[in-house]
C-alpha cells in the first residue's frame, strides 16, 4: 500500500488555531489539487477529532473527476477511512453518507454499543489493537479488501502515529501565508513526538500555487 498524507498548514506550522475550528489555510487552485489526489486514491483517511472537529464528507468536488471513475471501473468517489479507538464517530455524520464506502477502524475497547451503532449506520467495521488502533495491522486489513492507493488528511495525532510506525511513503504539504500562532494549536504531526529518531524526508518538488508553496516529500 502507498501511504500519502497531505495536509494544509500555515506559515508557522499550524493545522488550526488552538480552538481546534477550521480554518481556510489554501486557495482555489490548491483545493483543486486536492480534489484530484482524491480522485487518483482508493481511500482517504482521517482521524476521528477531524470527523468530529469538521464534519468533512471526504468526497469528491468535481464532477468530471468522478465520471472519469466510473468510467475505469471504479466507484465514484473514494472510500472512507476514520481511525476511531473508541468508536466516537457519530452516527450522522457526513462520512457515514452513501456517497461512498466508509471504513472505521475501532480498538477492542471500544464499546460494543458504539460500535453496532456504527455498523447500522453503514460502516464497515476494521477491528485492530486492544486499546488503541493498531495502524500497522489495520492497514493490512485494508490492503486486503482492495485499497492500495491510501491519502490521509489528518490530523496531527494520525500523522504522528502513521510516521512512528513508518508506514508513510510520501508527505505532500501546502504552506499558506497565514500566521496562527498558539502554543496548544495543533500541528502537522502531534503525538509524543520524536527525541532520538527522527524520520529522514527527501524534497522530491516544490510548486507555488495560490500565495503559498506546495512541498512534497518521500518518506
């Protein structure tokens, strides 16, 4: 499986501002861009404080994109993936929709409850871990059912944990010209954080896009 985690952040390395509220870091031309790293996916992941903090559909935008899908045999938008130890996702939410299939990665401990609520809500089920997701083994499961190509939009506490297990490939990021400041705003990779081993990045491109710079790294 090719593992690329894309992310948008601002000049000084935030995701959000310390209210954890989304907020417009990119333009037109790089949500264009996203759109069509989307289509080229098999699945787009995200952890489940994105799904509860944004509420984002994970679908595609344009039109042509997902016709051109269809046409290669494939469904129109990406699947879903939400990482969810305890199966907090709500059962509303946009994710859950029939716009595509929505995979939800749950540890044992997460209640049984939450996770059948889940499960008639239309979520397919991905158990791996005892008290937190075992991404490792979760994503071999996923490989399994056909997603080869995985894009992950966050956030900081999934990327840390994707780059400690060492199961990124590629890291594509805009940076915009927007300072957020915060010492508890969340950034690109959250987590423990690295103290002796730090993962080893190679610029592969630069590219200007809107009033900010897309840098894309392999991992």
């Amino acid at each position: 499986m090719h593992v690329l985690v894309n992310a948008a952040i601002s000049a000084d390395g935030k995701l959000s501002s310390r209210r954890r509220e989304q907020i417009a870091i990119s333009g037109p031309e790089d949500f264009d861009r996203v759109d069509r790293v989307r289509a080229d996916s098999d699945a787009v992941m995200v952890g489940v404080g994105t799904v509860l903090a944004d509420d984002p559909s994970l679908t595609l935008d344009a039109p042509e994109r997902r016709e051109r899908r269809i046409e290669s045999g494939k469904s129109a938008n990406p699947a879903r993936v939400v990482a969810d130890s305890r199966a907090r996702t709500p059962t509303d939410a946009r994710v859950l929709d029939d716009e595509a299939t929505t995979y939800v990665l749950v540890a044992d401990a997460a209640p049984a409850e939450r996770v059948a609520a889940l499960r008639s809500a239309g979520a397919e089920i991905v158990r791996a871990g005892e008290d937190r997701v075992a991404l490792p083994a979760a994503l071999e499961q996923l490989e399994a059912a056909g997603i080869d190509r995985l894009m992950v939009e966050g956030g900081g506490e999934l990327i840390f944990s994707l780059f400690e297990d060492g199961l990124v490939d590629e890291l594509s990021v805009f940076v915009g010209p927007k300072l957020i400041g915060g010492r508890d705003a969340p950034t690109l990779a959250d987590g423990e954080g690295f103290v002796e081993e730090f993962p080893a990045l190679t610029l592969e491109d630069v590219e200007r896009l809107d009033d900010g710079v897309v840098l894309t790294w392999i991992a």
